[in-house]
C-alpha cells in the first residue's frame, strides 16, 4: 500500500471522518477494518515499507489461515469437493486422483485448487482421474494443458492419447477417463482424425 494511502487511512481509524473527493465537508463513519496480506508485516515495518502505527491500529485481531500445503488431505480434499459440487457437477474422485491432490504442495493455494478441479471437469466424465487433474507427476503436463483454449486442450488430448494407443477408441476412452461414446462424439465434433492430430 503506497505510503499516503496508509496516512490517509491511518487517520480515517483515528478520528472516524472521511471527506469524499471534492467536498469541503467530513462525514463521521463508524467502520470495522477486516485486512488481509501475504506480506511479512513485521520485515516491511523494518524496511519502511509499512507504517507502524497503522500496524498498530489494525493487528487487534490478528488470525493466520495457513496454505493449503499445511492443512492436511482432509482439508485438500473437502476443498475438492465443494469446487466439483460448485461446478454442478456429478463426478467422483478415483483413490489416484485423491493420491494426486493431497501429495501435491499447491504453491497456488486453493485458486490453484480450483481452477484444477475445473479443468479436470471439462476433460472427464464421471470419474477423475489422476491423469486429468495435469498435476506434476501425472500423464498430462500442467504446461501443455494452460496453452491454447479449452477446445484446443481437449484435441490435443484426444490426439495425443489416440497415438498412444495406436488409434484404439476403446483403450483411448480408457484412457481419458470417458466413454467410449463420448469419444466417438467428441471425433465425430471435430470432424475426422485428420482434424485433432
């Protein structure tokens, strides 16, 4: 937060007034300051980075949520669940993908979580698998599945599993985790083979 904006602040907290741009007249307010950071408050006091006594003023409560990476596989887990159930889907975790999730450190936190879970709904059916989560470790590389949009992430998995396995459909579905009717749907959208290779 730039240095006048914590002045500014600071005194809003001290007398309870605020002045809207371009009045001549205060306003009292009666306010409750809910603050959040990542930053080491303490170190940016010491490099003046951040004022003390607006430090002051706020830490009367001070409560830390841990990352993701502490806060153990039920948690990871119980998160998982509330981002299948929020992208109304009905989809289960295979022991795989439970494997995946809670042995991964998440450096992105639960937006990191979420936005995985996503990802492995648009490229499952019913099941999740490890494999469709991208996560390191996996059958799919985080990297090749951020690039190019959803509908080119899926040819290129098609396509990528289809040559695996030799053009197999059956082994193919197997594969991706869907059936093999969603398959042939899913070649038959992108017209041929020709197509997602």
């Amino acid at each position: 937060m730039p240095h006048d904006m914590q002045v500014k602040l600071l005194r809003v907290l001290q007398t309870s007034e605020v002045q809207r741009i371009g009045s001549d007249k205060t306003l009292n307010v009666n306010t409750r300051i809910i603050a959040s950071t990542h930053v080491n408050l303490s170190k940016a006091i010491k490099q003046n980075r951040f004022r003390q006594d607006l430090y002051y003023r706020l830490n009367i409560l001070s409560i830390r949520i841990p990352p993701l990476r502490e806060r153990g596989a039920e948690d990871i887990l119980a998160m998982a669940k509330y981002f299948i159930i929020k992208n109304n889907k009905v989809s289960s975790l295979t022991p795989g993908a439970i494997k995946a999730l809670t042995s991964y450190d998440w450096p992105g936190n639960a937006r990191e979580l979420g936005n995985t879970i996503q990802r492995a709904l648009h490229i499952s059916d019913s099941w999740i698998l490890r494999k469709n989560l991208g996560l390191p470790g996996g059958s799919i590389s985080s990297q090749s599945l951020l690039s190019g949009s959803l509908r080119e992430m899926e040819q290129k998995m098609i396509a990528s599993a289809l040559g695996e396995t030799n053009s197999n459909m059956a082994a193919t579905a197997k594969k991706l985790g869907i059936s093999r009717a969603t398959l042939y749907r899913k070649v038959k959208e992108y017209k041929s083979l020709q197509d997602i290779k």
